[in-house]
C-alpha cells in the first residue's frame, strides 16, 4: 500500500461518523470496489457493520492519488449501498 496522510477535515469527518482510522486504513489496503473520480481521485468503498446500529452501511474513502503521500479527502458511511455499489458487467 502507497503511503497515506489523512486530512484535518477527513479525520473531522471520521469522528463526527463513527468511522475508526483503522477501518479506513483496511478499506484502502483491501477495499471491496475502486471506483476511478476523474486523473486525481480513487473512491475506495466496502461494507461494513456498525454494531451499534446493527445494520451494514457502505463506507467510502476519497484518496487524492496525485498527492504524495496520497491524501484521503474525505470519508462518509452511507445506507444507500445500492445507489454506490458499481455491479460487476
């Protein structure tokens, strides 16, 4: 795995949504789905369970890959996995 620095504002995020540094580490080392956003941008996404809730929600990780050390811009869980999830042709 490239080496990666997480933004103020991704660690904000995290925080406010109960996402742990080291699921987001995992996601990036081994993430179920990488969706390319444009030359700069990877959206590395899996589903994962929040026992709190105790449901699945899909977690998404954006990672400026032009940045070195690669830069995670921002992180956020969504329900809507359907809306994100990119099915395999």
């Amino acid at each position: 795995m490239a080496e990666i620095r997480i933004s103020n504002h991704a660690r904000e995020q995290m925080r406010e949504r109960g996402i742990s540094e080291e699921m987001v580490l995992g996601i990036i080392s081994t993430p179920q789905q990488t969706i390319r956003q444009g030359p700069e941008k990877l959206i590395y996404q899996s589903i994962e369970y929040f026992a709190e809730e105790k449901r699945n929600f899909l977690v998404r990780v954006f990672v400026n890959i032009i940045k070195r050390p690669n830069l995670v811009i921002t992180v956020y869980r969504t329900s809507k996995i359907e809306k994100y999830w990119q099915d395999e042709d």
